[in-house]
C-alpha cells in the first residue's frame, strides 16, 4: 500500500482528483488571487513527492462548474453552468499548451457530458426557456427529450446524434474503454432504477416482455464515422439483454473484463457476470446470494478494478468478507463508519461523516486488520488499486 499525502501542497480553496497512476497524480485546484478566480491544474510526482503546474487560466464565474477528462497526452476540461453555452479547453499533460479553447453554443440548457477520447466529447442539452419552440418542435420530430451532441476538437465542429438509443441516455452511461490498442464505447441503456424494473416486472402482466435493459458496445471509430454520415441507426451490437423477468447493471471493470450484475427476479438469484473485452466470453464471477439460515449482509462493489466484499452487520462491527478478487476475512469497528475500500487485503479504508443544519465534516480512516493500527483524518480521499490519495 501507498499513501499519497498532497494536503500540504494545497490550500483551502477546491481540489478535485483527476487521475491517480502509478507515477503521477494530477488534479485541479480552484482558487481566488488578488480578486480573481483561477484553476491550477497540477501534477504531483509520486517518486520525487514534488509538484509541478500543468497548466492555469482564469474562471469568469466562480459557481462554474467543471468536468475534468485525462488521457495519456492531454487533459479536457469543460466549464458550464448549466446555460446553452460551454467552455472547452485542451492542455498538453507534458507542455502545459492550450491546445484547445472553444466556446460552445447549443440548442437548450447543458445538461451533461463526456469525454470518449482526447479529441470527441458528447454534449447533451435540455428544454429551457428560451428555446423552448425549438426544443417543441425538435421532440415533435424525433421523440427525443434530449439533444446530442459529438463535438469534434481536430474539426472545431458538432454533429447532431440521431439515433434513440444515443439520446435518451445520460452521459454516465457511456462508457469508453481500451483493448488491444483499440478504443471501444460501452453504452448502457437500462430501463429507469432498479426499483422502476422491478415494479415492471410485478405488472408484466399489462407490460408484457417489451421492457429490458440492454447493454451495447461499439468500435468508438464506427460509432463516429456512423454519427457524422448522420445515422439514425449507429452500428452498435448488443452485449447483454435482461427482459421483465430480470435486471442487468453495470458494476465495473478492470484490465481485462467488464462486470454486470444480474438478478432473475423469479427467484431473486442474483450474480456478477463478466465478460471479458478481448474476445467476449461471458461467465459467472460471483454469486450474490445469501444462503438459507445466514445472517442479513450486503455487497459492497469496488467498480475499477472490480472487487466485491460481503459486508455483514453486528452489534458493534462491520464484519468483511472478500466474495470476489479479495480473500480479505475480518471485522472493523463501527466507530470507523462506512467500507469504502480495502486494499491489499489488509488495510480497510472507511468513511464517517458528521454533519448538522450548517456544517458537514467528513473523515477517513486508514485501519489495518492485521496490527489493529489506526489513522484518521479530516480531508478529501481516493483509492485507486493499492494507493490511497489523501488531499
């Protein structure tokens, strides 16, 4: 395990972890100068424990909220308030260039975004006030709530996504990832939350077998050359399907597979399937099922890499049990609060959280099993596979 302590490198202003690897952590920091608002975005050398800035530029509004995406070259950074406008910029990790700062206007209020590599970002928008006739007759012609973006860095250019599946998402559901020197794009369309699937499936009689959740993967180059020749239908194929009789969700990922949780409602068997990005192979990883006579526990899922703890409650401790990618065996204190993370099997990182009507302070504690030593503190924390980052 490694503890990666950056609290003494930044101030009070607003830090936010952008990437934590096996050399480097970079991060953005927020802060006022002389009457001014400025974002630092730093990089902190985990062998020399030195820091060093990327990159600054001013932020007009303080309230602006900021989207951060890191690739191996560069780092994107969308600034919005939630208005028909954005700010994208591009840095040079290595440089600090602005290789890119783009204002960006749409149709609509922003509503979310993402990153699919360093050089496209999805956008979508929402109805608003002041384009309300057109958003109108836009859901009149396509029945969609929302309208999707691919915006283009190299080009300086958006297109419009038409297919439904693309736009009646959110964002969070689309999810890039790498195999074999190939850039893939995971795209999950559940049908509403969990409790939404399963009202459905106590009323299948009315609803029939119509209401799934699909999960659909896609070479991100297909999926774009399909979205500039203006598709209605992008070549996406499907992955996973679960009809009203059952659920799939996903949980994670690490180098090698992608982790789903199923349910067969029937019989309330529920597992993690994972299926592997080379190739496709599905299996069962894990059964999340409480055997008859044991006591009540839940699952804890660590999504990147995938892990997954069976978390047992007794009168005074948190009993852990790694169920998947962990053979950890042991109980904690309450008075830790919540598992958040363990690492290396040994070392138990939880959460716990003090708040009243004006303030909340929230502390981590780092806990290993094996010597029943303790430290905690009050700050920002993340854990990244056996490295632990504290600002």
């Amino acid at each position: 395990m490694t503890v990666v302590d950056i609290r003494n490198k930044v101030t009070d202003s607003r830090v936010k972890l952008i990437e934590i690897s096996g050399s480097t952590v970079y991060y953005a920091e927020e802060k006022a100068e002389e009457g001014h608002y400025s974002l630092f975005l730093l990089e902190y050398d985990r062998n020399t424990q030195t820091e060093r800035v990327v990159a600054n530029c001013f932020l007009g509004d303080p309230a602006v909220v900021l989207h951060f995406y890191s690739f191996p070259g560069d780092i994107i950074v969308v600034m919005e308030s939630g208005e028909s406008s954005a700010r994208l910029l591009r840095f040079d990790k290595q440089t600090g260039q602005e290789k890119n700062s783009e204002e960006l206007r749409f149709v609509g209020s922003f509503a979310d975004c993402q990153a699919l590599d360093e050089s496209r970002v999805i956008f979508y928008t929402e109805e608003n006030e002041r384009h309300q006739h057109l958003f109108e007759e836009y859901k009149k012609a396509s029945g969609f709530e929302r309208i999707a973006y691919l915006y283009d860095l190299e080009e300086g250019r958006y297109y419009y996504v038409r297919d439904k599946r693309i736009c009646n998402l959110s964002a969070e559901k689309l999810i890039p990832f790498d195999v074999a020197g190939e850039r893939m794009l995971l795209i999950l369309e559940p049908y509403g939350s969990e409790e939404e699937k399963e009202k459905c499936y106590r009323n299948r009689r009315w609803l029939g077998d119509d209401i799934s959740d699909n999960v659909w993967l896609c070479p991100l180059l297909d999926f774009v050359v399909a979205v500039k020749a203006d598709e209605t239908h992008l070549p996406l194929e499907l992955l996973l399907s679960a009809g009203t009789q059952g659920l799939v969700r996903y949980v994670g990922q690490d180098e090698h597979s992608l982790y789903f949780r199923a349910k067969y409602y029937p019989n309330s068997d529920q597992r993690i399937c994972a299926v592997e990005k080379a190739g496709g192979k599905k299996t069962v990883a894990a059964e999340l099922n409480l055997k008859e006579g044991e006591e009540p526990a839940t699952f804890f899922i660590e999504p990147c890499p995938t892990r997954i703890y069976r978390v047992t409650e007794h009168e005074d401790t948190y009993e852990i049990q790694g169920v998947f990618n962990s053979s950890v065996s042991s109980q904690y204190s309450k008075e830790l609060g919540q598992f958040v993370a363990c690492v290396e099997d040994r070392f138990l990182v939880a959460e716990y959280v003090i708040s009243d009507e004006t303030d909340s302070f929230v502390f981590y504690s780092i806990f290993d099993l094996e010597t029943h030593q303790q430290q905690s503190f009050e700050c920002g924390c993340a854990v990244q596979d056996d490295t632990i980052v504290l600002y």
